[in-house]
C-alpha cells in the first residue's frame, strides 16, 4: 500500500493507493471527520463496488455518462442530501470514476456551503487524475466544466483491484492522462524526456507515479494560477472535442483519455508550427501516444470553426487562445496564440489522419 500525500497546508490529504485500498475508507472517514453522523455514497448504477464507511450511509445514484455531469443533477444530489439529513459535520463518499467525483465533489461543495467529501476512485482515469486535486465540476452547452469550484477531498482512494474489470476503452481513457503524465515528468526536475517506462511498473506504482506528479503540482498551485495550468497539456483540444461531442448528431465518440491522446499530439504539431519545437519532438509525441495504445488520428466530420470556439471559451482562456504546448523550455502555458495558427494545424491534423496522410503543420500560414 502506498500514502502520497498532497501537501496544501491545513487542507492536506492523503492518497491511498494499492490492492484492497477501499477497505481503509471506515478509518479515514472517522479520522477525517470524527463528529460526522452520516454519509451519503454517491456512485452509478454499474460500478460494481460497494464500501463500509462505518456509519449511517444512503446511496445516491447518479446517472451514467459525460451528460450526467449538469447543474440539474447536482440539484438532485444536494436535494437528495436534505432529504437524508446530511448535516455540514457529515461527509459524502463519491465511488466511481471521474464523473461521480466531478459531480460528487461540486454537490459537496456547494451544499450549506460546503462539507467534507473522500473519493473512492474506481476507474483509471480517476485514480491517476480526477480524483486528486480538488477541481469540482459539471458541462453546460457552452462547454466542458465551466461550473464548477476548487474544494479538496478529505482523503482519496485508489484500490486497484476494483481496475481488474473495466472494460478496454476505459482503460485507454486512463492511459490519455498517463500519456500526458509522461510528458510532464519534466515538471518535477527530470531531463524532460518523457517517461515511457511507466507502462513496465507494477499498476499500484503506475497509479501512484502519476498521483505522486499531480500531487507536487497542486501543492505548489492550487487554484490554477500558473503552473497547475500544465496539467492541461492535450486538454485544449481534448475539452473542445468533448464539448462538440454534447450534440445528439454530432459524430465524434471519444472518452476522455482518447481525446486527451489526440490533443496531446495537436499540441506538438501546434507547436512546431510556431517554432517552438522539430518535427522529430513531435514524432516522439506520436510515440509516446501510440506506446499508450492510444490513436492520434482526428475524427472525421469535424467542424474546426466550432472547436476553435470551444477552445477560446477553455478555463486557461483569458480572452485569448491559450494552450499548454512544448518548446525550449520545456512543457509552457502560450498565451495569446493566433487563431490562423490554431486553425491551419487543425486541418494539417486531419490531412494526417487520412489513409496514407502525414502532413506538418509546417507549410501552413
């Protein structure tokens, strides 16, 4: 079993990771909250994995998939919660993967104001990202978690046995933020190569590699000042595929981790266009993708105008295009980023993900 902690001064939490984890969830809550009554368990109808807090508990489903995550819901939930009598000493459980936490950590959030809340992650991409580090949210038409707030978790955990049954395209939607997790070894002092070898450790080392990343990046920036923004390399793009995945007819049919693949490579090739690295950075890119098992390949039918929209409403956004994106210095936040820049790599990006395509952004104006 391995503890990372998250160190943020009086709100500080730790992670527990490794096989059996959730069977130490009865001792956080009583040691994270100690007067707390109840618990509300807030998780979906599929996940099948159940938890012991110690306590008076209700279980609150929440539906399943990316368009659960909505204010309406969240209504339900903190209405579900005064019907079960939560008060601001109790606590909610969120079990399930990134859209229970999303959703889950918002209602705990902004219920009286806010109660404590413990993540019990039961899908990859939620133990090596969206469970870690307080970012709360739900989508609106407009894009992809523009509501939410920043409320950190009394305690996470990541028991990876639960992970032994998720199904192949949520084990790719995990493996997306561990791709971007290779890029951002860089961030904690490494040589900035990316860091490919973390496919060849035990899954509980995997999990806590990537957790222990996050966790050094929260702490020195909490609220996205700066340098948390960095977490969002791949995401610019991956968010504004997400969010034109909203309409009903629209083609695209990509989980999280698989946008967040392709944005990662549009982001090299966004880069080179710019200047800022070779072409042979942004094969290494298509590499370390594709070392993921992850494809790059941008989906056909796309309107570019509607994702260039999307990604200027981004949360990095400050009435610009901004994007996090390689260069001399490393993985950077860009600010100020010509649209003209953004759009010819987007169909540079879909030249190359045609049958027999491979163009570079580079000949573009």
């Amino acid at each position: 079993m391995r503890t990372v902690p998250v160190a943020l001064g009086d709100r500080s939490y730790d992670v527990v990771v490794g096989p059996g984890a959730r069977q130490s969830l009865a001792d956080l809550v009583a040691r994270c909250r100690p007067d707390a009554r109840r618990v509300a368990v807030v998780t979906q109808p599929g996940i099948p994995v159940t938890v012991e807090t110690g306590l008076e508990q209700s279980v609150h489903l929440v539906p399943d998939g990316e368009s659960a995550k909505s204010l309406g819901t969240v209504e339900e939930l903190c209405r579900a919660f005064a019907r079960a009598g939560l008060s601001r000493s109790d606590l909610v459980v969120a079990v399930g993967g990134g859209v229970v936490t999303d959703l889950a950590g918002f209602a705990a959030a902004t219920y009286q104001r806010g109660i404590s809340y413990i993540n019990v992650a039961t899908s990859l991409l939620a133990q090596v990202d969206a469970a870690i580090g307080g970012k709360t949210g739900v989508n609106i038409p407009e894009g992809k978690n523009l509501v939410g707030a920043f409320w950190q978790p009394a305690a996470v955990v990541c028991d990876t046995d639960v992970l032994a049954t998720l199904p192949a395209r949520e084990w790719s939607c995990g493996r997306g933020e561990m791709a971007k997790y290779a890029f951002l070894g860089g961030v904690l002092g490494d040589n900035g190569a990316p860091n490919v070898s973390l496919l060849d450790l035990p899954i509980e080392e995997q999990v806590a590699s990537c957790v222990a990343i996050k966790a050094a990046v929260v702490a020195a920036d909490e609220r996205e000042g700066d340098r948390r923004m960095l977490l969002n390399y791949g995401h610019t793009l991956a968010h504004a595929l997400e969010a034109a995945s909203f309409a009903p007819d629209h083609p695209v049919d990509l989980r999280h981790g698989e946008a967040v693949a392709i944005g990662l490579v549009y982001a090299a090739m966004l880069a080179e266009h710019l200047g800022r690295i070779t072409s042979e950075q942004v094969d290494v890119h298509r590499q370390v993708v594709g070392g993921f098992d992850l494809s790059a390949d941008l989906p056909e039918g796309l309107d570019h105008r509607e994702l260039l929209g999307f990604m200027a409403r981004d949360k990095k956004a400050h009435h610009d295009l901004t994007f996090v994106l390689d260069g001399p210095a490393g993985v950077e936040v860009v600010k100020g980023v010509d649209e003209m820049a953004v759009l010819a790599t987007l169909s540079a990006m879909a030249d190359a993900s045609r049958p027999g395509g491979g163009a570079s952004p580079g000949g573009h104006s």
